[in-house]
C-alpha cells in the first residue's frame, strides 16, 4: 500500500474493521465518471471507519471525485446513503485500483452520515485491525 495511505490509516485512533464478506457497494452518482452511475460492487475486501472507506474497484477513479454511494451490510437491514471525496487512488495486485473515500455530510440530498457513524460500531461484527 502506498506510504500516504498507509499513514492516514495508522495514525487514526478511530477503530477499523476488515471484511471479506457480506458487504454491497452501489456507486448512486460520480462527479468524474459517469459510466459507473448504477453499478453495484459486490466488495470481497474492504476497510471501513467511521469517516472513510476503502474499495477495490475495477476503473481507475479519479483522485478527488464526488461519489455517492449504497452501502448494505448482510448483517443488517439498512441501506446507508454516504457521500465522500476520493483522497487516494492506488493499483492493487489484481489489475483493480484501490480507492480511499473520506465520508463527508452533503446537504443537497439525504446522507445517512450521521447514521453511519452512531450505529457503526453495532453494525460490525468483524476482526479489529491492530
């Protein structure tokens, strides 16, 4: 992983979760690519804060893009609608690009930020990172 990305997560004291399953991405809207507007992204790894996201993604989205995206969790009946900016873009090993969405409050359309980040820790059952 690249040296900025891997600083911006470790030097967190937030708490992050690793999932290999069970969580849906739906990209709803992308200030910079319009082709991914609708497309569900079934995740098989993802990083997840309170305040960011890390997806694996198959098109190389631009650094500082708006998306608007779905999140559902197979453990719970909710759909969270967050918005973030795209901060970090890095290749991963599979030909994919690994992106890192901070989350941020948008007031033009329903955000489920405030949600997200009450309920998040009931909402995840999975390994802490170290």
């Amino acid at each position: 992983m690249n040296k900025i990305a891997r600083l911006f997560f470790n030097k967190k004291s937030e708490e992050h979760f690793i999932s290999a399953q069970g969580t849906e991405v739906k990209i709803l809207f992308s200030s910079e690519n319009p082709s991914l507007l609708g497309k569900t992204v079934k995740t098989t790894a993802i990083e997840m804060s309170p305040k960011s996201i890390r997806l694996e993604v198959l098109h190389p989205i631009e650094i500082n893009s708006v998306l608007d995206i779905s999140v559902k969790l197979d453990s719970s009946d909710r759909r969270y609608n967050l918005t973030g900016n795209v901060r970090w873009r890095l290749p991963s090993s599979k030909g994919q690009f690994h992106i890192i969405l901070i989350l941020r409050e948008r007031m033009d359309i329903r955000s489920d930020l405030k949600a997200w980040k009450a309920n998040f820790g009931q909402n995840f059952e999975y390994s802490k990172m170290a």
